[in-house]
C-alpha cells in the first residue's frame, strides 16, 4: 500500500500526494482504542457468529498482532503509549452517554472493574502507561486525554484500536479538530466488516488524517 494514493474519496481523487511524514519521538504518542476482553467474546448463536466470524479472524491475526508489534516499536523508541477503553464508574452505567444506552449493537455496559471490560493482556499497558476510562465514542470527548497529550507536549496522535467507524472514527475528528496531526494505522484496526473499515477510512483520509500501514510508521520516525 503506498498510503500516500490509497484509501482517497471523492474528494481527494485528483489532489496532490502529500509530503512526507516526520515524527518527532517525544512529540509522538500512540493511542489504543477499545481493544477489551468483550469484543472477543464469540455469539452463543451459531449464525451470528458464523456473521462476525472475519472480524474475529482479522483480530486475532491482523489487528492484536500488528498492534503489539507496534507499542513495542513504540515503547523502544520514546514514543509514548496511551490507552482508552470503554467503561463506566456506576456498575448501573447511569454514568454512560446516550449513545451507549440506546439499545442494539452500541449499548454498552461495561463496568470499570468487569473483566470483560479490560484490555485484551496482549496489548495491555505497561509500567506507568496511561489508561483513559470512557463512556463516549471519542477517547477526547469524554476524558481528560487532550489535557493530558497537551501537558506531555504530544503534537502527532498515532491512532489504534476498533471499531474504525466508530470509537476509532470519532476519536480521529475530536483530535484533528484539536488540531492534532493524526496517523490512522489501517492494519492495526478493523470493523465490523472489512467494507465497513476501508469505506470509513477512505472518509476521513487526508481530511481529519492519514491512513498509513504499520510498516510505513516505523520509518516516519526521525531522530
């Protein structure tokens, strides 16, 4: 994938290629969004998880993978990692946006100290690392990360994690608009469909970020 012409809409069919990326360590975190012990649990119903079935494959061997590669990367290099998951402080979830109480696939009660809401132990943090807890799709809208990335001096957000039209989608605009550079790693992300994932990616693309590879990051990196 050459991420300087794929995943491009409408819009930017025709624009130049853009210049090249330098990242700056200590300017630089990479953020993992809402990779949780619940969103591996299989359906109980054969036919439904037969429907979900390529995600499951894509996690376990595209997205966990690829992205504990990629803290590791991180963490040898200065780049500070960050981690948000969805989870709620009142085990009745009366702390939740509206969003995660409308019924359906989006409602989601996952108390703080629930197992199924922690982070999958493969791309779990480490030693200090930061974790924020949150009950918005964006990882910005409803914690204190912008606060946290502007104390730490973070200019480049390298972004992480599912559901790329979701969670992952929401956090990339609340972070351009706070006028983050913003990385969106396609193969360390993924939807509930694999049409799901690129149409999103291809939306946000070179508007709110830049869609790059895992392999394409690792050599943004300057001294």
């Amino acid at each position: 994938m050459n991420w300087k012409t794929a995943f491009r809409s409408f819009y930017y069919e025709t624009a130049e290629e853009p210049e090249d990326i330098n990242l700056v360590a200590d300017e630089t975190a990479l953020l993992v969004i809402d990779i949780q012990n619940t969103y591996l649990e299989r359906p109980e119903d054969p036919a439904e998880a037969a429907r979900w079935a390529p995600f499951f494959e894509r996690m376990e061997k595209v997205v966990i993978p690829n992205t504990a590669d990629l803290q590791g990367w991180a963490r040898a290099n200065g780049v500070e990692v960050i981690h948000a998951r969805i989870a709620c402080h009142k085990i009745d979830g009366r702390d939740r946006s509206l969003s995660q109480k409308k019924p359906g696939f989006n409602y989601l009660l996952l108390p703080k100290d629930r197992e199924d809401s922690q982070i999958v132990q493969a791309v779990a943090p480490r030693e200090d690392e930061i974790t924020v807890l949150k009950t918005t799709d964006s990882a910005l809208t409803g914690t204190n990360l912008r606060l946290i990335l502007r104390n730490m001096g973070i200019k480049n957000v390298i972004v992480a994690g599912i559901f790329t039209d979701q969670c992952i989608s929401s956090s990339v605009r609340s972070l351009a608009d706070e006028s983050f550079d913003v990385l969106v790693v396609e193969d360390c992300c993924a939807a509930a469909t694999d049409a799901l994932h690129r149409h999103e990616l291809e939306i946000i693309n070179m508007i709110y970020c830049h869609v790059v590879s895992k392999s394409d990051v690792v050599g943004f990196l300057r001294d």
